[in-house]
C-alpha cells in the first residue's frame, strides 16, 4: 500500500512570473524572468570586521540556513560577486579599501550594512572609525543591531531579494544611478 505525499504547506515557493500559459509553453516578458533568476541567486560577498561577522556565520549555519534563499554561494572575490555585507566596524584607513572592494564588483550589485557599526559608527564615535559607510559607497539596506541577531540578517537579505526583484534591468543606465555614482566619486 503506497502512501500519499505529504507537502509542507508552509513552504513558500518561487513565483512563476506573469504570461500567457497554454499546453507545452509559456510566454512571459525577459526582464521579469531575469529578476526571478537575480532574486534567487544572490552571490554574498562578507567583509566581517568584527562581531556582526560571527552573527553572519550563523546566519550561514544549518538552523538558519542562508543557503535556502538561494545563497549557499559565498564568494570572497568581489568580482563573482553581487551582494556585498557590510559586517562591524570600519576604520577610515579601510574606507578606499571597501570602495575598491565596492568597485570591483561587476554591476548590478548591491549593499547591506550589517549592525550599529557599518551603520553608524556604533558606540565608536571616534576620529578613526567611519561613522556609517554610506560615507564611502552607497547602501540599499541596513540591519539594525549591535550585533544582530541572525534574524535580523535575514530579514535584510530579504529585503534585498525584493529590491533585486523589482528593480528593471535598464534602471543602472538611468541618468539619476549614474548621478548617485557620481556622487561617490565611483564612475
């Protein structure tokens, strides 16, 4: 006697994007299939300076499991790599460091501070700690803590994967990305 499969009705699977559906195909736009393929896919690169970093491993680890989004692929070379976390304090000496780091990322590519210290400067509101790497590069999402707790990474991986959905495949070539780019003195 065979038993019927029991699904998990609290997982939550990728959207078929919107189209036109018939026997044996399915006609969709380019761009939204390409935002689903960005969304599920994202390739981390963690530059951990301090105690956010260790919180990022465990966020990594099997009872988080950051792997499940798509993101078992941590890289170390900014240049295979689409996502750059922002984990603790940051020394201005390390300020062109990370925005050499941020540079050599090919595009599209997206930020995360991770912690009051990437944030803000944390509790080191010192001459030697940057107070807030949007100082240096721009930052598509913070997470709030000191540190924070795995959670809260994940929640800001998240809001990253809806960022990466909804942003269109031309809107890096829009006269208002470049200015901002501009702004950071990055061409």
């Amino acid at each position: 006697m065979e038993r019927p499969v029991q699904y998990n009705n609290k997982v939550k699977f990728a959207g078929i994007p919107e189209g036109y559906m018939g026997e044996g195909f399915m006609a969709t736009n380019f761009e939204k299939v390409v935002s689903l393929a960005r969304k599920n896919s994202i390739w981390p690169l963690p530059f951990a300076t301090s105690c956010c970093g260790i919180e990022f491993m465990a966020t990594m680890a099997s009872h988080y499991d950051l792997a499940r989004f798509g993101s078992e692929r941590v890289g170390f070379s900014p240049r295979q790599c689409d996502l750059l976390m922002v984990m603790g304090t940051i020394a201005k000496k390390m300020g062109p460091v990370l925005k050499q780091v941020y540079v050599q990322m090919a595009e599209p590519r997206w930020v995360i501070a991770v912690g009051a210290c990437a944030s803000s400067g944390g509790i080191f509101d010192t001459y030697s700690v940057l107070q807030g790497i949007d100082q240096v590069i721009p930052v598509d999402v913070y997470v709030p803590g000191c540190p924070p707790r795995p959670e809260a990474i994940l929640d800001g991986f998240m809001k990253i994967q809806e960022l990466v959905h909804a942003e269109g495949l031309r809107r890096r070539n829009s006269d208002r990305y470049k200015d901002l780019m501009e702004s950071y003195g990055i061409q």
